[in-house]
C-alpha cells in the first residue's frame, strides 16, 4: 500500500520538475566561433566579436537574464584543423556557430551544421555555390561573391573589353567565384580567355611562372581573385616582370581593398606596386553607429586590444554576432528553452577515441534558422537582411583605383543601378533595374600613369609573332604563293594585307607560313579550321567568305567582291557576215519594215493633194512614196511636207526613228567589240540539265557549293589544278575527255581570260561573296583590319594593288553573255510604236472625214434633178460608181476642188 502511494508522488515530482525545466529561461547560451586567428581577416574579426559579445551582455534589452558566450576555436587555415575544431567547440552545447571566413572550411563544417542542426552564420565566407540548398542550415551576412563578379563583369563592359585572364587561387573560394565570372562575362558577350590558377599555398615561383607564360598571351586585362595577401606577392612579381606598364590593365577582387585597409599608416608605402590598380571594397554606408565604431576601434588600437588596423570584415563580424543574439532573444521568447538530443546511430558505432557519442542535435535548430533569417537590423555595415538565397540582399561595392599611393573611390556598383558616381541609394529608395547607357565612373589612373582607357589586348610581339598561315597555290600565283621554297609569300592578297596592316593603330608583329604539300591547291576549309583551332593565328590568302568558313572564324571585311561564274568555248561573232541584223529581234525588224510601209502609205495619202513632189505617173508616185519613207533615216529629205497633218506625223516617225536607231548603233557596237559565245550551254540550270562533266579548280569551295546546294552528282565534277589544265579540258570538249564548261570565282576566271579569247563567261554571276582574312572568333584584330581594308577602298588603294597585279598589259575584258543578251527586243519599244500608230492613224481618219465632207459639198453643187427617175442601175453598181468618184474627186489637187467650190458658190448666187 506504501509503495502504490510512493510511485504517484515520483511520477508528480518528475512532472513538476521537468516543466520547470523546459519553462525555465536558460542563464546560459552557447555560440562557438571557428576561424584563423592569425590573417588579415582573423585578427579584426577577433577583435569585433569580442567588442560585440561586449556590447550584447551588457545591452539589458536583449538576452535580459542569459549570458552569451563565444567560444573561439582557431581552424589554422586548414580544412582538417577546421573541421576538427567544429566537433570540439559543438561538444559545448553549441546553438549557432559563427565563421569561418575560409569558404573551404565553410564547405565542410556546413555539412556538420546539417547533421547537427546548428545554423552557421559566416561574415566572410563568399563562395556563391554555399548558397545552394545543399547548405540550408548555412547563412552569409556578407556579400555573396555572385555580386563581386557581376560587380567585375560591368566593370569590364563598360570599357568594351572582350577577353580577360583570370588569376585565382586553386580552391572553392577561387574557383567557384571565377565560375560565376564566366557566368556573368557571357552575359556581356565577353569571355576568361585564360584561367591562371595558383596552389593554395602558392609561392614566388610559382607566381612569377604562371605570370611570365601569361605575357605570350594576347588578352592583357588581369582579374586576380586570391585570399588577402599583406606583401602583395602577385603585384611584386608582375612588377619585376614589367608588367605594371600602360600596356597592362589589372583588376583585384575585394581581398586587396581588406588587405590595404588593414595596413598601418606606416605601411601605406607598399602601396607603391599597386600604381594603376583598380580594386572593389564592399560598400558600407556612413552612418552615426559607423563612424563611433571607427573611433572606439582607434581607441582599442591605442590600447593595444585591436593589433590591426580595421577593415570591412570587421564590421560583418560585430554585425553578425549581434545577428545571432537577437535571434536567439527571439527565439528564447518565443520557445522559452534549449535542449539537444542525443544521435542514436553514433551509440551504435564501435568504441573509439573520438568521443562522437557525446554529439547532440540541436532540437530547436531549424527553429532559430527560421529566426534568423527573419533578421532585419541596422548595424554597422547597414541594413541587415537575407534575400532567399540566406544571403545578403543587397550587393553594393565601392569602386577604388591607386594612384600615386593615394586610394580614391572612382565609383559605386550596386544589383540594383549597375555603375554611378553617386553613393548607392537607401533601399527604400532603389530601382529594380537599370540602363547600361547610364552607367557612369569617374576617371582611373591606369598602369604607367595613363589615363586613356588601354586597349586591353596585345595581338603579338617581337618575342612572338602572330603566325599567319598562307595558302602555297600552284596556280594562279598572282594572288599568293611561296616564291620557289624561299620563305618569301607575295601576291595581290600580301599587298593587300600589308596596306591594311599599315593602317592598323598599332604594330603587328607577324611570321607567314605556307600552308600546303606545293604540288596541288590547299583546302582552305582546312586553313581555316586550323585559325580556329588556333594552330595559326590568322589566314591570309584568296579566302572566300561563305557560310561554313563563317562558323569556324571571324573574317574581315571583304576586300575583293567575287562569285561563281561558268566559263566555256566562245566563237568572234567578227566574222559572221549578217552580224549587222543581230542588234533587233526578228519581231523587230518585222514591226519596224512595217511601219516603213505604213508611213510611206500614209504621208502619200495626206501629201497627194497638196504637194506637188508626190504627184504625178503612177511608177513616179510609188517610187516617190518609198524613197521618202526610207529617206527619213537621213539627216536631210528629198521631199519637204506641206500638209500640217503629214508634218504632225513627221514629228512623231522622227523621234521613234531617232530612239531606234540611237539604240540599234549602241547595240551593234557592243555586238562587234564583245565575243560572242558559240557554247549551247546558257547558264548553271541548263549546264545541271545536261549530263556533261563540269570542271573545277582543286582547293575551291565550288565542289561543296555544287555537289552540297546545286546537288550535281560528284561523278560529274572534274578537278583541274590550273590554267593550263582549264584550256585543254575546255578544247577537248565533253565528247573528247575534256569538259563543257568550268565553275570557278570570278577573280580566277578574270584572269585565265585575260590572255585566252578562245573562251567566255555564260550568263550571270550565280553566288555572290567576296575575299577576307580569317582570324580566331573574337579577335579584336578582325575588326580593326575591317576598319583598314574600308579606308583602303575609300583612298583608292585597292585599285592601284589590283591594277599593278592584273594590268600590266591593259585591264581585264569581261567576257560577257551571248548576243541575245545584247538584241533588242519588241518589248522595250512598243510604248513607242503605238504612240507612232496612234497619231498616224488619227491623221489618216481625220484626212478622210474632211475629204468625204469635201466630196459630200461637191456632190451637191452638181447634183441631176432627174437622176433619181432616170436610174434603173441596181444599189451595188451605184456604190461602186460613187467609190470611183469619190478616188478620183481625192486624185484632184486641193486647189482644184477650192475652185470648183468657188465656181459653184458664183453659179448658185446669180440663180438666186
């Protein structure tokens, strides 16, 4: 009965005091702090904390009752001392851990921190990839290296530069951060050229061979992205390797404005290896609590309790502790205890030394991370908030440039406006985006004391010339080929290239190379694969710039414009006796006879009456009629118009004659000075209709195009390697071994005619492209030969090199299409003819009513009253005698009938 009675109470009891337990507030809080004491970020942020961990047990408005205690562990720069200082200092009951600054040792103890549940709160770290849901009990109250490197990548546009090289330390705080650099420069259109990594405990030597390989390189825009380095070893090393000089642009991550910040005024003249250096500092905004915190820190310097001067990181280190204190606050007024529990699976784990038995779970872990990520203070460095990637929201850097020893601030870049002169705006305040053509900074000092922006790129030296690769033809040497194995490349292209070097704003050093075996044309595919494989650095030659070519390489602005043409056997219309009817077209002739026939008709008719020169016996007349139609091809006629009518005619014959014959004289012309092609073949649709072998010159990309686009079956196509191979395979003709006709570039084609005349061009140009250098994609050098070749065209200097190549005996003749091109067709000049028809037929109706009026009047006046009684002829023999009388009353002369009429007026008068 005693024992019933007991067990209840030992039950009540244990009740009792387990709910006092969890509703008592705990006098105690544990947060531990992992990072290496002895760097130049250790030793302030030792400092700050320790200035903080102050200030928050000392503030009665927070934590009121509970003591918070740090509990400092040095992780020695080592990802294993690091990792082993997390399991000591979370075997002390620890709810948050702050640090550590090193992203590799973040990387590790964040797995930790995810087993354990213990948020980890970094003022440092700021690999962009710890903010991966990998991480979620990880937090960075500083900035993430994805502002840093976007910060970079508008740093870089903003002075046009394409290409740059990387320097980092070989690690996930380097290379992660160079990662989201190449990320942000594609955006840009720019690229890393070259990534330069360093050891993690990289040395002098180790630097100055990495630095020295990277002077054979084109790109000089350097963006060194290492850990914070007091003696400045990258700058000293680039210094002695004359590499601080106007040629160079340099560019440093954050880690150079920390470290420069943490120098003593003593120390400032290090600052001399730095001329020219443009680096980022986080920007923090001025502000009361800011500037006390400076002052307080100048007096601990004084003191002797701050051995370093102070930088940014020591200011994210005060604001993170008192980060994580109100959100334990927070959380202890809201939750009310702290407990951990016990890891069942490390009980099971065999025995040994590691005591990791003793390990608990924070049970309120994701609790306070829910807590903490709900921070919005106003510390130190500003307004204190996390966006969702548990980092800080905001991205703000200053930009600096050393000149002369002196840091000045040239600039601001925010996430929120890009680039400005003016301090970032208050949050409240910011826009969501911005216009890259408002982007401002002030003027930098670059290396060598200029303040010209520096081209950014050197396309070659002395030391290292570019290698140019040259096409070694064995025909068509004009152009370019290798003088008998002598090393020397000359041809209409070498001129061209070298007019246009000169023309470039700076000095190219270059070698030429043959490329090709010199018994057969080279593939210029190939010599273009090899620029973009960067075997050559650039290609110059009769290069033709189509499609395939353009997506391997960049090509400069055509400097000869070209095309496939098709060349064939052609005969000296010269000789042909009847060339002189081939100017008109049969219709021609035929319309034009006609109206000859018709004009002398007509003018005959309105002339008869009238003028004298067009009367007479019938065998006068008709000779008359003719020879006046005719004569109207010379200046001067044999018979002069008197009728208005006929002269109104006249007017409108003449102006058709004088257009007919002006263009019949044009036509003949070019007919008799232009060989005429006897070839039935009259352009690439009827050469693909027949079934005859088509020739082409080896190397050209005229195979491709015909077998590829015009789908010519390659049994068809025969390869010729020269002109003398084109003349013998086009004389032989299709039926003898040779060929019906050859497809090649214009420029070739020009000039195998220049001393051929056996030969001609049919038809049009059927592809249109020109000749450019090739250089390897993105090569600032393309667009500055580009810019040359324009100014060479503008001046007329292209001309004089394709004149003292390819006209030493007289400029070439184009051959062009067959005579039928040159005919005169009806088509073109029936606006004519009908305009000439017109007036002559209105003159010929307007003629005939005035003569039937005429006829009518006469008629009348003599007129038989008894006529019409007498008259038993029948209607038709009556017509058939007023149509005789009315041609013979038109056969009088006008001045007859005028005096008929005056007859007939007297008659009638002295009637009446």
């Amino acid at each position: 009965m005693r024992g019933a009675v007991v067990l209840p109470l030992q039950f009540l009891v244990w009740v009792f005091l387990t709910g006092c337990f969890y509703c008592q507030r705990p006098s105690v809080v544990n947060v531990g702090a992992i990072f290496t004491f002895n760097s130049v970020i250790g030793r302030v942020a030792k400092t700050a904390m320790e200035a903080a961990l102050s200030d928050v047990n000392a503030d009665s408005r927070i934590l009121s009752g509970t003591e918070l205690k740090l509990h400092m562990e040095d992780a020695n720069s080592s990802v294993f001392l690091g990792s082993v200082e997390a399991f000591q200092v979370l075997d002390k009951s620890i709810v948050a851990i702050i640090g550590p600054q090193s992203s590799s040792i973040a990387h590790m103890i964040s797995e930790i921190a995810n087993g354990l549940r213990v948020p980890l709160i970094s003022y440092a770290a700021t690999d962009p990839t710890l903010s991966a849901l990998q991480f979620p009990f990880f937090l960075q109250t500083t900035q993430s290296d994805a502002h840093q490197m976007a910060a970079m990548a508008s740093l870089i546009d903003f002075y046009g530069w394409k290409e740059v090289i990387a320097v980092f330390v070989d690690d996930d705080y380097g290379r992660n951060a160079i990662s989201s650099l190449h990320d942000e420069l594609d955006k840009i259109m720019s690229r890393i050229s070259y990534k330069l990594a360093l050891p993690v405990n990289f040395n002098l030597s180790d630097m100055a061979d990495l630095l020295n390989k990277s002077k054979l390189l084109g790109p000089r825009v350097y963006i060194v992205h290492v850990d914070p380095d007091p003696r400045l070893r990258i700058f000293t090393v680039a210094k002695e390797l004359h590499m601080m000089t106007s040629s160079y642009v340099w560019f440093a991550t954050d880690w150079l404005s920390t470290t420069i910040d943490s120098f003593s005024s003593m120390n400032h003249t290090s600052l001399a290896v730095l001329q020219g250096v443009v680096t980022l500092r986080k920007h923090i905004p001025e502000s009361r609590q800011k500037r006390a915190f400076m002052t307080r820190w100048k007096k601990m310097r004084q003191d002797g309790l701050a051995s370093s001067e102070l930088n940014v990181y020591g200011l994210y280190a005060y604001d993170t502790v008192w980060a994580v204190a109100q959100s334990i606050e927070n959380f202890i007024n809201e939750y009310r205890n702290i407990s951990f529990s016990v890891i069942d699976k490390l009980h099971v784990t065999k025995p040994s030394q590691i005591q990791l038995g003793k390990l608990k779970v924070f049970d309120g872990g994701s609790l306070l991370r829910e807590k903490l990520l709900e921070t919005n203070m106003s510390g130190l460095t500003g307004h204190v908030e996390f966006d969702h990637e548990r980092s800080r929201a905001i991205g703000s850097y200053d930009i600096i440039n050393i000149d002369q020893m002196t840091i000045r601030t040239v600039g601001f870049w925010t996430n929120y406006s890009g680039l400005s002169v003016s301090p970032p705006e208050t949050p409240k305040r910011r826009r969501s985006s911005y216009s890259p053509l408002n982007q401002k900074l002030g003027n930098i000092t670059w290396p060598g004391g200029n303040t010209e922006r520096p081209r950014g790129w050197e396309i070659a030296n002395n030391e290292k010339p570019l290698r140019i690769g040259v096409p070694k033809r064995v025909s068509f040497v004009e152009f370019v080929t290798e003088l008998n194995n002598s090393h020397k490349i000359e041809g209409y292209c070498i001129d061209v290239f070298n007019e246009a070097r000169k023309l470039v704003p700076y000095d190219v050093p270059h070698r030429f190379e043959p490329f090709g075996d010199g018994r057969s044309n080279p593939s210029y595919d190939e010599l273009v694969k090899m620029v973009a494989e960067k075997v050559f650095d650039a290609a110059v030659g009769d290069i033709a710039i189509v499609k395939n070519r353009t997506v391997m390489a960049d090509f400069s602005q055509p400097y000869a414009t070209t095309g496939l043409v098709i060349v064939a056997p052609i005969d000296n219309s010269k000789s042909n006796a009847w060339v002189f009817l081939k100017p008109f077209s049969l219709e021609m002739w035929s319309v034009t006879a006609s109206f000859f026939v018709i004009i002398a008709v007509v003018m005959w008719i309105l002339e008869h009456r009238v003028n004298k020169d067009f009367r007479g016996p019938p065998k006068r007349q008709i000779v008359t009629m003719f020879l006046f139609s005719f004569s109207t091809l010379f200046k001067k006629n044999q018979e002069d118009t008197v009728s208005p009518l006929g002269r109104m005619v006249m007017v409108v014959w003449l102006f058709l004659l004088m257009v007919i014959t002006s263009s019949y004289t044009a036509s003949l012309t070019s007919i008799l000075t232009v060989q005429q092609l006897s070839s039935p073949i009259t352009g690439i649709d009827s050469l693909i209709a027949s079934n005859w072998p088509i020739g082409y010159q080896v190397g050209s990309f005229a195979y491709g195009y015909l077998t590829d686009s015009l789908y010519i079956p390659r049994s068809r196509l025969v390869a010729l390697g020269s002109p003398e191979e084109y003349e013998n395979a086009l004389r032989k003709g299709p039926d003898d071994g040779g060929v019906a006709a050859i497809i090649d570039e214009l420029t070739y084609v020009e000039l195998f005619l220049s001393s051929r005349t056996d030969f001609g061009i049919i038809g049009q140009t059927f592809t249109r492209s020109g000749w450019g250098f090739a250089f390897p994609r993105d090569s600032p050098l393309a667009i500055d030969m580009s810019t040359a070749i324009l100014k060479l065209s503008e001046n007329g200097a292209l001309q004089k090199i394709h004149e003292k190549w390819f006209c030493k005996t007289g400029c070439l003749n184009k051959n062009l299409d067959s005579d039928e091109s040159n005919q005169l067709l009806l088509i073109s000049f029936w606006g004519l003819y009908l305009l000439c028809g017109g007036f002559t037929l209105a003159a010929l109706i307007i003629f005939l009513l005035r003569a039937v009026h005429q006829f009518v009047r006469y008629k009348k006046q003599h007129a038989n009253p008894l006529s019409s009684s007498l008259s038993s002829s029948s209607w038709s023999s009556q017509w058939s005698q007023v149509l005789v009388n009315f041609v013979d009353f038109i056969d009088e002369k006008e001045e007859a009938i005028k005096k008929m009429f005056a007859q007939g007026d007297s008659t009638q008068g002295q009637v009446s």
